[in-house]
C-alpha cells in the first residue's frame, strides 16, 4: 500500500511539472485539446470512441458527484490529450447533462496508473 501511494506521490509531482498551468473553472479551452499537435508532452486521442476512453470520461462524471452536490448525467467524451509514460494521463472534454438536461461541456485530468485499479481524478470543471 505505502509503495503505491508513494508511486501516486511522484507520479502528481511529474505531472505537475510537465503539465500546462490549469485554468480556473469557466475559463474557455476547447480548441486547446482539440488540435493535433503535441503540446507538453500531450498527443490527441486518436480512436475518441474507444470503450475504454468513454468508460474512463462516465468514472470521471461519477467521481465528481461524489464529492460535490452537482449531479451530472455522462453523455460521451467529445475530445481528448492523452500522454503514455509511466502512467497514463489524459486531459478530456466530456459532455454532459444537468438536473435540468441542459447538456454542457466539462474537462476532467485523470491519471491512471498501471497495477492500481482506481484511476485519480486530478480536477473537473466546466468549459464555456
């Protein structure tokens, strides 16, 4: 347990240290993830619709409704950065319903790490 918190420590320095600085929440940033060149290490998701992409974008909406009383309904991951080192970190723009079934866009940075079964949601927030 220590070896993979540990892990997960410096796993969040590196990515800290590569990754652009973050926006604050409503701050708009679609065309960022949506070119296709790569940017601090990051490339474009080329297969978007892949299970495992959706799959990872729906944990994301789940994880944030957790911890705050926003209750969103997944709808699909439109785009997304992904970069492959020794883990697996993704930037994603996710679409997603309210309450009220007003569909809005939020971006998510998740960090998977080979071996552990939960991924890390580093932050959530909405894109205008």
């Amino acid at each position: 347990m220590r070896t993979s918190s540990f892990l997960l420590i410096v796993a969040a320095a590196f990515l800290y240290a590569i990754a652009s600085p973050a926006t604050g929440c409503g701050e708009w940033m679609g065309n960022q993830l949506r070119n296709t060149t790569i940017e601090n290490g990051l490339e474009p998701i080329r297969n978007i619709n892949d299970q495992r992409i959706q799959v990872l974008g729906n944990w994301a909406v789940l994880e944030f409704g957790k911890y705050t009383n926003c209750v969103l309904k997944f709808n699909k991951v439109v785009s997304g950065r992904q970069q492959h080192a020794f883990l697996l970190y993704y930037k994603l723009i996710i679409d997603a319903s309210d309450v009220r079934g007003v569909d809005g866009k939020y971006k998510a940075r998740v960090l998977v790490q080979e071996g552990v079964h939960r991924p890390h949601l580093f932050s959530f927030a909405k894109v205008n």
